[in-house]
C-alpha cells in the first residue's frame, strides 16, 4: 500500500472516529432506579434529574441519595458501553483511548 493511500485511509478513519464521537455526545441517555430518573447527554453532562415525590417520606432521604447515585451510574455505564461500541473499531489495539 502506498503513502498516499494510507494517508487517505487514515483521513477517513478520523472523519469516521469524529462522527461516531459527535452522535455518541448528542445521544440521551436515561438512567433509572426506582424513585429517581437521570437525563444525561453523550458528554456525561446531567440535563435532568426527576424524583417521584408522591412515593417518598422525609426519611427516605438518604435512600433517595442512594438512588440517584444508581441513577446517574447507569447513565455514565450505558454512555461508556455506547463510547466502546462505536469507538472500539478504531482504537482496537490503541488501549486507553477512550
């Protein structure tokens, strides 16, 4: 293979890359644990945080906390297993680029 023909594939791998990036940061994800329901966007950026309220006493604070903690867990997992999914063709033997 020729310098200007892996140059091109090279060219193309990072517009690809660039691409799975961009829809994997506009991608919303919702993390769910029983009380609380967490909004995240593909940056890891909270967008929404919601309590059913209707269910929950003031001592359930603390398991409230628990929760959202789950909650918001699930969303940087599912962003984190999407990132893998899309990303690891490019970087298969590349570790720790994403």
């Amino acid at each position: 293979m020729n310098m200007q023909a892996m140059l091109k594939q090279a060219q193309k791998m990072q517009k690809d890359m660039m691409n799975a990036q961009e829809e994997i940061n506009n991608t919303v994800f919702t993390g769910k644990s029983s009380l609380v329901t967490v909004t995240m966007d593909g940056t890891k950026t909270v967008k929404s945080v919601k309590i059913d309220a209707d269910e929950l006493d003031k001592e359930d604070i603390e398991m409230l906390e628990d929760m959202m903690i789950v909650a918001v867990n699930d969303c940087v997992k599912q962003i984190n297993d999407l990132t893998e999914k899309k990303m690891g063709a490019y970087t298969k033997g590349m570790p720790g680029l994403f």
